[in-house]
C-alpha cells in the first residue's frame, strides 16, 4: 500500500509532479505563438523580396492580401481559416469598387484566393502552417466573357450609339486593338515629342514584339540579335517558378530604332535605361502617360495595347497561329479567342464570296 504517498515516475520533473499534487510529470508546453494574417503577410514579403518573385508579382500579393487583412482582420489567426472565411471575403469583396469605379470583378476575385492559396503553400513548406489550404467548393460570381478586341471605329461606334456609363466606356475602350497605320501614326506622335530618349525606341519594341511591360523593362542589349533578326524575350509568367525566354523576330523598323538608340544609349546591361540606370515599372507607365495625354490616344489604357494589337494584326494577316504562340509566349485558348478575328472590311468581303 502506498496510501498517502506519491510514486514519482522515473522520467518526471520532480518539481513539476510535486506542485501539481502529482497530476503533472512533465513542464507543461507553453503556447505556440499563433500566426496572424498581418505577421503571414510580412513574412512572406521578407522572404520574397530577394528576387524569388519579380517586383510585380510580389506587389500584386501584397495588394490581395491587404484585402484579406481588411475583410479578416491582421490579428486573425492563419490556421483556423476555414472554406466560410474565405467565402465571407468573395461576397465582401464582390460588393465593392474597384478599378474605374467598377466591381470587382469575378477574375479578381480568384485572383486574390489563388494568391492567398500561394501564400499558405509557401507557408507548410516553411512549417508555419499545416494542411490544405481551404478553398474546395467556393463559390464565385458568374464571370462575363471579355469582348474580343476591336477596331477604334467598331469602339467609337459603340460608345457613341449607347447611353453608358464612364466606367463602361472605358471598358470597350480597354478592348481596343489599333492597326498597322495607327501603330505608325502613334509612334510618330511619340517621336515628335519632348519625351526622354528611351521612351520613342521602348515604344517600337512594345509595338514591334508584342512583349509585355515587364518583360521590356528587363530586355538586355546584348539581347538584341542584330545579325539573327531576332530579339530575345526575358520571361517570368510562363512557368511558375522558372525563368523562361522566347524569340521574337526583328521587323525592320524595330531594327532601325534600336540601332539609332544603342548609338546613345548611356551606359548599362538593359536595353532601356536613363543615365545608366534602369527604366523602373513607375518610370514605364509615368512615361506612357506623358506620351498620350491631351491627344487621341489619351483613351488608351497602357503599354499592353501593343501586345494585343501585335497578336490581333498578326491574326488579320493569317499568319500562323503557332508562329503567333511562339512570339506572344503562352497563350490560353480564351486569349486567342479575343484576338483571333477579321478585320471587319476583311469580314465583309468573306462574307461577299460567299453572298455577294
């Protein structure tokens, strides 16, 4: 009989087991610090800031996961998301403004779950979090299929016959493809004008190459293959996680930029820098809206109407789709769709072979 008497195990913490009347054979485990949204986010940020992630990319998680910090709030804690937190911010964030004014839009919305989605997976391989993120069964709202690109008459046409909103003429202003002449008619305007000297030959290579604005901003010179008529394409976007290059070809005129513009160029590996020192993201769209403001194109919404202007002006040629996959890069069966078309002269006089 051991009445009145403790046995204390042989592996336990004699201190402990006294206090605890013998309940306890071991200290107990303090807490695991809970991982907040706010302290998920910086983390991330920090890890990824050294280049595993092109700026863009980064800043646009970043973006998306301020929503959820706003929808969430920064002290929720990470490992108790559930499938319904993540849902209460889709209808949140499904009532709110975006861009232009306009809702947000069910494309964003999957934008920001698959960035949140990224985030917890980093998070598990760095032993934050554990399991699966919870985004099974989510329900989004129905998604309207984008426009295909169309000429500036078809856009003007529309936006003059149709009593519509700011936000939604801009919208068909943003599906605007421009053709060969007014490619050529907008460069001229650009040369024309008191811009600084990277801008006249970074718009021929948006023009001429259909290269996206990242991926001209980190074009190189030695790049530009005079000699091969091809200029090498930088990409990030094609595979998650590797760095990826293209071929575009080097038409004449893009040819005879550059050349004009290496003879000045001021120093440095990339193809477009300002006193030796790189074109930044900011410094691109600051320059694009110099070059258009208080003129025709001011309705123009960026760099990347060159890109789908490239694709669409190609298709109206009947150049080879996989000639046009090759030079744009990637491209989703819903992206050709929009550019993929005639014409309309060129529709109609189909149409006449056939009806005439």
């Amino acid at each position: 009989m051991t009445c009145g008497r403790l046995v204390v195990p042989p592996d336990a913490d004699l201190p402990t087991f006294l206090v605890s009347d013998g309940r306890l054979g071991a200290k107990p485990e303090l807490p695991v610090s809970i991982l907040t949204l706010k302290e998920l986010s910086t983390r991330y940020a920090e890890v990824h800031s050294n280049g595993a992630l092109e700026s863009n990319s980064l800043y646009t998680v970043e973006i998306h996961l301020r929503h959820f910090r706003r929808s969430l709030g920064d002290r929720f804690a990470v490992a108790r998301l559930k499938q319904v937190d993540l849902q209460t911010h889709i209808g949140k964030r499904a009532k709110e403004k975006g861009i232009r004014n306009r809702k947000v839009s069910p494309v964003t919305l999957r934008k920001e779950i698959g960035s949140f989605r990224a985030v917890w997976n980093w998070s598990v391989r760095a032993g934050l979090l554990a399991g699966s993120f919870p985004d099974k069964g989510l329900v989004f709202p129905k998604t309207d299929e984008k426009p295909p690109f169309q000429t500036w008459e078809e856009v003007e046409r529309q936006v003059a016959g149709g009593k519509l909103s700011p936000a939604e003429e801009q919208g068909f202003w943003d599906c605007v493809f421009l053709t060969v002449s007014q490619i050529q008619e907008l460069l001229d305007h650009v040369k024309a004008l008191p811009l600084p000297p990277f801008a006249y030959p970074m718009f021929c290579f948006a023009a001429y190459t259909g290269a996206r604005r990242s991926e001209i901003l980190r074009s190189r010179v030695a790049d530009v293959d005079f000699a091969g008529q091809r200029v090498l394409i930088r990409e990030k976007k094609r595979r998650r996680g590797h760095r990826t290059n293209r071929h575009a070809p080097l038409s004449p005129p893009l040819a005879a930029s550059l050349t004009d513009w290496l003879t000045q160029h001021p120093g440095g590996a990339e193809t477009f820098t300002q006193e030796t020192v790189p074109i930044s993201p900011v410094d691109a769209i600051d320059v694009f809206r110099l070059a258009v403001q208080g003129s025709k194109w001011a309705k123009l919404r960026g760099w990347h109407v060159f890109r789908h202007s490239f694709a669409s002006n190609c298709a109206a040629k009947g150049i080879d789709q996989r000639l046009i996959d090759a030079w744009m890069g990637h491209q989703t069966e819903e992206m050709r769709k929009r550019y993929r078309h005639l014409i309309p002269n060129q529709e109609q006089a189909a149409i006449l072979t056939v009806f005439g």
